[in-house]
C-alpha cells in the first residue's frame, strides 16, 4: 500500500517594504538668509530633497547646485534662479525673473509659471522647461541646452545660438534666431521674424522624432507634425566683401 503524502512546503519570505521616500528638508526664507540656502544646496548629497517656501523673488535661488538633489521653491524667483545648474532638479512653483537657469550644464530647471529675459543663456546642456511665456532673448547664445516653452517667447530669442534645440509651442517674437549657429528651433505658432541669416527648413523624420523626444521629456502632448523648423542658412558662416568695413 503507498501512502501519499503532502510535499514539503516553505514559507513564503515576508514582503519587504519599499525603501523609504528621502525626508524633505524645508528651508523656510522668510527667516532664513539665501547664501545660508544656496550653501546647504553646495554641501548636498545624491538623493536629498529640499523645499523652499516664502521664497519672496528673492535673487539667485538655488545656484551651482552639483549634486543630484531634487529642489523645489514653492512661489516665484528672483534673478537668475538655478544658474549654473549642474545635477538634478529645480522645479519652481510660480514665476521666475531674468537669467533663469543661466549657463545650466546638466540636469532639469521647470517653471511652472512664466520666465523672464535671457531663460536659459549660454546654457551648455540639461533641459529647462517653462510652462508659461519667456521674454525677449530667451536662449541667447545657448551651447547645447534644450528649451522647451510652453507659451510665448519675446524677440531675439536664440540670437547666435550655437547647439542645442528650442522648443516653443506659442508664438515667437521678432528677430528669432538672429546670427544663429547650429542650434535647431521649433515653433508651433507664428514667427513675427526671422533674424539674419535664419530661415525655415524642412521638417524631416528626423526632426519630428527629436521633437516628439523633447515634448515628452517637458510632460507635453503637443503633436509634433504641428510645429515649423528653423536653423541657420549658413550665408554668415563665409566671408564676403559687402559685410566688410573699409578702414
């Protein structure tokens, strides 16, 4: 006679719970001196978060960051806002004033308001994201960095851009892309003007899976087939005797 019996069963491991959201530090600056905020930001490990509240407009708010932290300033900024990014996020709740994300390197600056002049200048690589307008110059002489705005820019935005792409699903003002390099720019709605040497180009498949990149990467939906594609002609990459000054 066999006698069946049950097969050895081992208890099934406890659930582990995920690891623990990083705490949040506030910093509250209505209170609290800006280069003390700016110096805890400098001395910041991987994987911190930070909160910023009463930031008041105040000036230069998060600034040379170099650590992958993720910031958040809970109302507008003053001047010159994430310069000099380097690593991971700033997001900024409310509106930010000129120079936002100047000579960004790497890493993230969102706005979820409006931006104003020079957002994003000479910006090197990274991605700034505003969701509202930018003014005049916006992304003036950027080397690499991606823009995508959500609204409006002003006029002279992308003068002598060298590499990088911008992204503006508004309108654009006057003299867009004046003197520009090599850096590509796409517009959803009208142009008031091209600057010299700038002109419309094609938008190939290339540049439709670019934008769509772009788009995605900033949390928009826009649909890529609805944008225009802009870029340099390239006449001012050669000399000629009618630009000359006779001495």
């Amino acid at each position: 006679m066999v006698t069946l019996t049950a097969p050895e069963t081992t208890a099934p491991e406890p659930v582990t719970d995920a690891p623990a959201a990083p705490e949040t530090t506030v910093v509250d600056l209505a209170g609290a001196p800006v280069r003390g905020l700016n110096q805890a930001l400098h001395d910041a490990v991987d994987g911190q978060a930070w909160t910023v509240t009463n930031p008041g407009g105040k000036h230069s708010l998060a600034v040379g960051i170099n650590a992958d932290v993720a910031v958040t300033i809970e109302g507008h900024a003053g001047y010159y806002a994430a310069g000099m990014h380097q690593k991971g996020t700033v997001t900024v709740n409310g509106n930010a004033g000129v120079g936002l994300a100047e000579n960004i390197m790497s890493g993230t600056v969102h706005v979820k308001g409006d931006a104003s002049q020079s957002a994003a200048a000479t910006g090197h690589g990274g991605l700034v994201v505003i969701d509202g307008n930018a003014g005049a110059r916006c992304g003036i002489s950027m080397k690499g960095v991606d823009i995508v705005v959500g609204g409006n820019i002003g006029h002279m935005s992308a003068f002598m851009a060298q590499a990088g792409r911008l992204v503006v699903c508004g309108d654009a003002g006057d003299a867009l892309g004046d003197s520009i390099y090599e850096a590509r720019i796409y517009v959803k709605g009208t142009v008031a003007s091209l600057g010299a040497d700038c002109i419309e180009k094609p938008l190939r498949e290339e540049h439709l899976a670019e934008l769509a990149e772009l788009l995605a990467a900033a949390g928009r939906t826009d649909n890529p087939a609805d944008f225009k594609r802009y870029g340099s002609a390239r006449n001012l990459y050669h000399f000629h005797v009618d630009n000359s000054t006779a001495y």
